[in-house]
C-alpha cells in the first residue's frame, strides 16, 4: 500500500473516528494532475488559441480575415463570458461560427456568451444530443444523481480534488446560467463523414469521429496544422464508459476515430480537456498510443468473450501492456481500462455473463441470509466485515457490509464499515470519478 503519511492528515469531515483520510501517493498523483487544466490561454498556433482551465472543458478561437470561430463554448455562460473577455484581447473580430464538438453540456453550455449582434452559424454532427434522447424518451432521471456522484458536487471541497480531466466546479451553487433556447440551437449539420467549410475566412473539415459519444465530431485547420479532437482525446486514459451511466459506447469505432486522427500530419492536438499537445512527432505518438490502447482494450475483450470469460474475468485477463500503461496521457485519471473491457463486453452481448447461475440468482436479501448462515449469524458477519476493515480489506468489507444491509437496510453498524471502507478505497484510487462516487456514497450512508 503506497501510503505518504503527512504530518498534518486530512480529516474528512464526518469520517467515524480512527478513519483518518492520509495524503497517499495516489492522491497526490491526482493533485499533480490539476496542472494540466490551471487556467491559460495557450498558443497552439499562428491565430488559433485555446482557453484551457476557465471552465471544464476547452474553448478555442481561430481568426480568419473577416471573424472568429469557436470551437465548444465551455460549461457555463459565466466561464464563456471569462473566455471571451480574454479572446476579446487578442481580437475584436466578431463571432462567425459555433463548432460543437459533441453536445455535452460541459461544452456547450456557454453558448451564448460567444454571441454577437451578428448571429454566427453553430455547427454540430447531425446525430446532435444522441445520447441524452433515450433518456429522455424513456422518462429516466436517475442518471442525474449518479452523474452528481460521479462529479463529486456534494462533496466539501477538501474532498474533491478534480474531475481528472477537469477542475472541479459547483454548477448550482455559484447559480451558473446555462446556454438555452434557440439562438444556440446548431443551424448547420455535418451530416456524412466529412465536411469542409470556409466561414469568416477560415478554411477547416469537419470529421465524424464517433467515440465518446456517437455525435463527436473533430476539427481539422489545415492552416495551422491544428487538430481540435473534442472528447476523443484528453490527458487521461478515456472514459469508455461513464460511472453515471451511458449508453454504450462503442470502443471499435472509438479506435477508428482515432486511427483517422493519427493519419493527418497534425502539429498540434487540442484535447477536449486539458493541455494541448504540441509538436508533430508528440502529436503523431500520442494519437497512435491512445489509438492502441483502446484497440486493445476492444482486441483483447474480444478474444476473452470467444473462450467464454465472464466480464468478472475479463477485467483480469486484459491488461494494458506495460509500454501504454506506463505513459502520462494513459494513466486512469478520469475513465479506466477495466470499465472499458466491461463496456466492451456489454456492448456486444448486453448483461448477461453467460454463467447459467446468474440468469436467475438469488435475490440480495435471500443470498445474504445463506452467507449470513455459513458465517455463523449475522453477528459473525458483521465482526468479519470489522475485521476485513481493520485490515485495510476494503473491498471485501464493503461488500460484506452489502449483506448485511440487503438483511437490514437499516443496519447502522452496515452502513458505517461499508462508508468508511468506502473512504479508505479512495486511498490508493487515482481515478477521480471513482474517488467522488466513493465519497459521495460515503457521506450519503452517514447521513
Ligand atoms: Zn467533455
């Protein structure tokens, strides 16, 4: 266990005593992280720049002769006016297109900050909001809490270190306004698999690049050499599938879309989130080394599915080779190989593992009953699951605390080991996701 124990610890508040939250080697790698999205406007290359750290997401501008295009627009209306007022430093030009690269509200939300007297056309591909419509259809909101322990937003600050690709933010407590109605509604559609446009004197192609979402798209300038990925790519293994819960994604198509990427002779590689990458020999190796982590991922899963390994095993049997695992813009900060085996998995053959044990188990409260028993009552288990604690077991006492709440959901003695096994997880967890939804689950148990 890789444990820095600090002179001063971080308590975290609420933590039962003798829970103690230390400063661990995975925590400061996270903390080291937030250096890649401090607020600056970078450079990437003659008239095109990029606001990186004023909201969560990247915003960039290129001037052309007659205007400006924007490429994503930032969370909220307050980060896009922050950002304009600093774009507004380096050129008065007014706004001649809206690019968005997807439609995650992390970049499109500041819409109408970049919105002049002029109305600009706003780009998107044509399967624009793809994967919030069968949410919506569906009458599903639950997403939304999920989505908010996944960001962590009822943390205290002291807990939330980032979102891993990303600076933590409180949307609703800073009461943000959100871009809305139409006067940023996209107007123009990519609607094949590329497109070239010449707006405000810029020349740039539109690409398909299905892979975070199916509606992603990436920018190619071919002017400056700049190519902006949206979500397909950041410093961080990606996020193949979302702790929120999301629709699948698919990790072939992903690849492919990387694989395009990686065949243009790109000096400069704006991520979704985080710094640019700059320099075409860096750019040509990170594109093909993320490339090929998610092809394996999506290789590996497969060959695992065809000798009949559950997803349980999968997660065991594919391992991202020591030369990927190893580089700075793969390590899981934000998504993680073994989510991405399971998505993968998913994706082809849906839920069921393929274990006939598991076409009809037993319900929780009836298989705990039967452990319970094996366990000696329900006393010796819940003195198992304060053992397995003590031992920095964490995870088996989590899940022993499970049975003893699918017994009582009530159990407070449960629900105590199971929140702080929880907060001892995020110990040795570098992945900032994970580490909100623990805490947040945590704190939720406490309550
Ligand atoms: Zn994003």
């Amino acid at each position: 266990m890789n444990k820095i124990i600090f002179s001063l610890c971080l308590v975290l508040s609420g933590v039962s005593a003798g829970v103690a939250q230390e400063a661990t080697i995975a925590t400061e790698r996270l903390r080291n992280q937030s250096t890649q999205f401090q607020e600056q406007v970078v450079k990437v290359a003659d008239k095109v720049h990029v606001a990186v750290g004023f909201s969560p997401a990247n915003v960039s501008m290129i001037e052309g002769d007659d205007g400006l295009v924007i490429i994503d627009t930032g969370m909220s209306v307050d980060d896009g006016t922050r950002i304009m007022d600093e774009f507004r430093k380096l050129s008065d030009k007014p706004v001649k297109a809206i690019i968005f690269t997807h439609a995650h509200g992390d970049h499109t939300g500041g819409a109408a900050a970049f919105l002049g007297d002029e109305r600009p056309q706003i780009w998107a591909h044509e399967n624009f909001g793809s994967e919030a419509g069968p949410w919506k259809a569906g009458g599903l909101t639950f997403q939304n809490v999920r989505g908010a322990r996944q960001a962590g937003f009822k943390l205290p600050p002291e807990q939330r270190i980032n979102n891993g690709v990303a600076p933590a933010r409180y949307p609703k407590r800073g009461g943000a306004v959100f871009s809305s109605g139409r006067e940023t509604v996209p107007t123009h559609f990519l609607g094949g698999d590329r497109k070239s446009i010449n707006v405000g004197g810029v020349e740039i192609e539109l690409v398909a690049a299905p892979g975070e979402t199916n509606d992603e798209l990436f920018v190619w300038y071919p002017a400056g050499k700049v190519l902006f990925a949206g979500d397909n790519f950041y410093r961080s293994f990606p996020n193949l599938y979302a702790i929120r819960g999301t629709p699948n994604r698919s990790t072939r198509l992903w690849a492919e879309s990387l694989g395009k990427m990686a065949d243009i002779d790109a000096v400069a590689l704006v991520g979704g989130h985080t710094n640019p990458i700059l320099g075409a020999e860096q750019v040509k190796q990170v594109l093909n080394d993320y490339r090929d982590a998610v092809r394996f991922i999506h290789d590996k899963t497969v060959e695992g599915i065809n000798k009949g390994l559950t997803p349980d095993e999968l997660v065991e049997y594919v391992q991202l080779p020591e030369e990927l695992a190893g580089k700075e813009y793969l390590q899981p900060f934000y998504g993680h190989p073994d989510w991405g085996v399971r998505t993968t998995f998913n994706y082809y053959l849906g839920w069921f593992d393929g274990n006939p044990s598991n076409l009809f188990p037993l319900p929780p409260k009836a298989e705990a009953e039967r452990v319970a028993k094996l366990a000696g009552g329900a006393k010796k288990l819940l003195q198992s699951a304060r053992e397995a604690l003590a031992a920095d077991d964490n995870q088996w006492a989590a899940q022993l605390a499970d049975h003893l709440l699918a017994i009582n959901p009530d159990d407070k003695n449960a629900k105590q080991i199971k929140a702080d096994a929880l907060t001892k997880l995020t110990s040795n967890m570098v992945n900032a996701t994970a580490r909100n939804y623990y805490l947040t689950v945590a704190r939720e148990l406490r309550e």
